[in-house]
C-alpha cells in the first residue's frame, strides 16, 4: 500500500513541541515528498534561534517517519524562515581601495584553473548553481576555492552557511573561511551586512584585487568566481587583470533572459575569454505531488543558444524547492543525498571530464 501525504502528518502530529503544539499544528512542515519509500522533508522553525534548539525534534521526527509501514529511508532538513544572526564585528583590515597598477594578467599563486560564473541577467541562480557546483566538485574530489565577487549583493555567506569574520593576522593577508569542503570567500564577509556596499567603479576593482591576491587561497584544483550580473567593473578587471581559465555562463531558457546571456557571451568575447559552456537553470518544473512536468520559463533555448555557438550545453537544472530551502539553510542540496545532489554531481564529472575543473 502506497504511502500517503496525510499518513506521514498524522504520525508527525503526535510530536509534541514545547508549549503543547505540534509539528502540524504549527504550519512547520515544508517540501515533503515521497518517492519510492524515500520521504523527504524540511522542519521550517520561525527563527536561527529557535533552530538551533531543535535538532532533537529533527532526530524524533526522523525516528517517527521511518517507523510508517513502507517507509525504506528518511531525510530531514532543519531550516529557520528569519535571518541569520549577525556577524560579529569586523576585523581591521581595510577593503575596498583603488586598485593597484599591474602590467597584465597575472595568475593567483597555488590556483590551477580560475573559472568565471557569469549571467547577462540577475535572478536566474547563477550564485546557487556556483555554490552548489563548488560543492560538487569538492565531493569528487577536487580542491576547491569560492570566491562570491558580487559586491553589492553578496549571497554566498548565507548559501554556504557561514557567517565569521575572515581572521587577518597582520593587518594584510586574509584568511578565508571553510565550508563543506570549499575554501570560500565573500566581500559580504567583510563589511556589515544590513549595510549598502556604495562604491564606485575603482573601489569595486580594488576590492577584486584584494579578494584574489591578499586571500591565502592555498593550493586548488580550481577556484570559481561567483560574478555578479551584467558586465560592469568587476567583470572587466577579472578579464583583464587575471589568468582565466574560461567562463561559464548561467540563463534560464526564457526569451528575456537569453537577451542578456548574449551580451555576457559577447563580453567575455570580447575580453578574449574562452566561453567554456552554457548552464540551463530553472530548466523544467517536476510537481512532487503529481509528477507533472511544467516548462515555466520556456524549453530548449540555452541549448539552441549553445549549438549556435559551437559551445557545450554543460548542464540542465530543474526549478526545485528543495534546493532553495538548502540554499537558505547554508547547506547546499549537492552536500547530501537525493536528485538534485545527484544532478550537481552528474554537473560536476561534466567539468572534470573536460579538463575545467
């Protein structure tokens, strides 16, 4: 007999919280599937803190689930809807400067491959499919560096789950932080996040300098560039200034945002960067109720966009709840187990195989 949506909630209803409520009650329950005697879900608490006091409601509701008739296996996700604590305070060391005078591209020392992840178009996951990319590639194996060069809106902190102020001992030098096997970087590490980044063009590129020459990335297989959208001052300072491996470019199949795609293509064209491949994001919807498959943002256009180019179509992501959840929680989906774990994977032997990464 199959298992059934309401079974699963009536076995969590028995789990008494704190105060006489319940799991149910509470409207705490997010994104549960069921698929082949896998049930999957996310205990969505109000707040960072009151997560943090939960994992023994986490372990007794994973406990719960896995006693139901047919039940083979149980994955269960801690997340808070509010916002991660605040930082502590930041250290002394000063970012944000105009840049230094250099001759040429210059390569990072210990760094093999520099890889760019770029978008013509904000909102299209570029920095989910960076983190999660990253992460991947850590899991097969790979040394690995992140570096979130999206000054004004830096989102990497939270996808990757930390929150500590990058340690700099002499005042020079930053170290960076460590997070599921990534060495990561971000100017959101930096500066206080509840404040605007209000820079003009030469402090954005000083601040790149600093992030690629003072961090001590240490010896990496490869490091990808979380770049912010558009092709503006970072993008052309990272061109310019550094020895890249090549560039890859994230869309969703939609009209409008392929217009901006475009133009990224033909920045890096123009900077006389290799166009490595196209990333199809939000690429099919697949409804974890009925297994409807919808095309919200269209079909097939960044793979046409590829074969126009002569490019590899590196990958096509679906749209998935459960991957927002895992960015929103600091715990990337390519960290554990499941179907979209395993299409980061699939993404990440892409880019080994083809010597990228």
């Amino acid at each position: 007999m199959a298992i059934t949506r309401d079974e699963i909630l009536s076995e969590l209803a028995r789990l008494t919280l704190p105060g006489g409520e319940n799991l149910v009650s509470r409207d705490m329950i997010r994104a549960l599937t069921i698929e082949s005697g896998v049930v999957r879900f996310v205990i969505e608490a109000a707040d960072p803190a009151e997560a943090a006091k939960m994992d023994a409601i986490r372990v007794a509701a994973e406990e719960l689930v896995k006693g139901i008739d047919g039940v083979d296996s149980v994955s269960v996700v801690l997340t808070a809807h509010g916002p991660a604590p605040k930082a502590p305070e930041a250290p002394s060391l000063k970012v944000g400067r105009h840049p230094t005078p250099q001759a040429g591209p210059a390569s990072v020392p210990g760094i093999d491959r520099i890889l760019a992840v770029g978008s013509g178009k904000g909102g299209v996951g570029k920095s989910t499919v960076s983190s999660n990319l990253a992460v991947a590639l850590a899991r097969e194996g790979r040394r690995v560096g992140l570096l979130d060069a999206d000054i004004y809106g830096p989102s990497q902190p939270r996808m990757m789950g930390v929150n500590k102020r990058p340690a700099s001992p002499d005042g020079k030098t930053i170290i960076p932080l460590q997070a599921h096997g990534v060495t990561m970087m971000s100017i959101g590490l930096m500066v206080d996040p509840d404040k605007a980044v209000v820079w003009r063009g030469p402090m954005l590129m000083g601040a790149l300098q600093q992030m690629l020459g003072q961090v001590e990335w240490g010896a990496l297989d490869v490091l990808i560039v979380d770049l912010p959208p558009g092709t503006g001052d970072v993008q052309l300072t990272l061109c310019q200034k550094t020895n890249l491996t090549g560039a890859v470019v994230v869309s969703t199949p939609q009209d409008v945002a392929l217009i901006d795609a475009r133009k990224a293509i033909d920045m890096f064209n123009t900077l006389k960067t290799p166009v490595l491949g196209l990333i199809e994001n939000m690429s099919t919807f697949h409804c974890p109720n009925c297994g409807h498959e919808s095309h919200i943002f269209g079909h097939g256009g960044v793979a046409a966009e590829a074969d126009k180019m002569g490019v590899p179509l590196l990958g096509a992501l679906p749209i998935d709840l459960d991957t927002r959840l895992a960015g929103d929680a600091g715990a990337p989906i390519a960290a554990g187990d499941g179907p979209m774990a395993d299409a980061y994977r699939l993404l990440a032997r892409r880019f080994i195989d083809g010597g990228m990464a």
